[in-house]
C-alpha cells in the first residue's frame, strides 16, 4: 500500500504566486536571451512572470491561438483588450455568498477577486482583428499573424 503524505496548513504567509512569480520572470528572461527571434515573431513570452489565468498559446501558419482556462466566471465577467500593442486578458469573480444571512460562517473558501494577464504581440501579429470565445470556462482568442510585406521590385527601362 502507497502512503500519500500531504503537506497541510500552510504558514498563512505562504502565497504560491508570490513564491512563483520570479520564477516565471527569470524563465522568461532565459528565453528571451536565447530564442529572441522566438519572442519577436510570436509575440508573446511563455511565462508573462504571472500564473492566473493558465494558458497554452499554439502557432499556426496564419494565426496565434491562445486558449486560457477560467472556471466560475461568466461571459460578462471577462475583458480581453489590446492597447499599444498589448493583448490583456481580465476578469473579476464576485464573492459568493450564503442565501441566508443567518447562517454562520465554518470555513470562507470562496472569495471575490479580480486578475488582469497580459502577452505583449509581435510586429507579426494583429491587433485589431483578434476574436475571442468563451464557452464553459475556456476562453479562446485568436491574433491573426500579419502577412509580412514583400519587396517592391521595380524595373528600370535602359535607354
């Protein structure tokens, strides 16, 4: 029989994203000293030095998808925008509370808070003709990647 040890009751001051967060930054300072060319034809860095919402972010030929897992939030609760050249997903949970205000509170899991994640885009993708779904806790956005322009070739007539 396999004995399954948890690590219970946390110090209060234990916060997952605070001890996360430099890493992610760093793994994204790594990255971008390395795959640099990675970063400026995509446009995004893989780790945003940020957890919530989780996300996986595919290339295709034409386009950059970005699907992000956000549960117990409702359509009206979310906002993804781009402004000066950066894509910003947010959203705010409001506090669930008892139907009945007699009740006394055991345990206060459940509690209202707001995110905001941003992915910085490429010179290759485009800005104003992102779409965004969101059905059943996924949110799917697309930035479509911008046809790079070819170079105008002129013929000069020898006389």
């Amino acid at each position: 029989m396999t004995k399954v040890t948890t690590i219970r009751n946390l110090p209060a001051f234990f916060d997952r994203e605070t001890f996360l967060t430099p890493f992610d930054k760093m793994f994204d300072s790594l990255f971008e000293t390395n795959f640099p060319e990675f970063v400026n034809s995509v446009g995004v860095t893989p780790f945003q030095g940020s957890a919530y919402p989780k996300v996986n972010i595919y290339e295709y030929d034409d386009k950059v998808g970005i699907v992000a897992e956000i549960p117990g939030l409702d359509k009206k609760d979310l906002e993804v925008e781009v402004e000066e050249g950066v894509l910003t997903i947010s959203g705010k949970k409001h506090s669930i509370g008892s139907a009945d205000d007699k009740a006394k509170v055991l345990r206060r899991e459940l509690k209202g808070s707001s995110f905001k994640r941003s992915f910085t885009l490429g010179d290759s993708l485009d800005g104003e003709n992102i779409n965004a779904e969101f059905k059943n806790g996924v949110l799917l956005i697309d930035v479509p990647k911008i046809e790079p322009e070819q170079p105008k070739k002129t013929f000069v007539k020898i006389s």
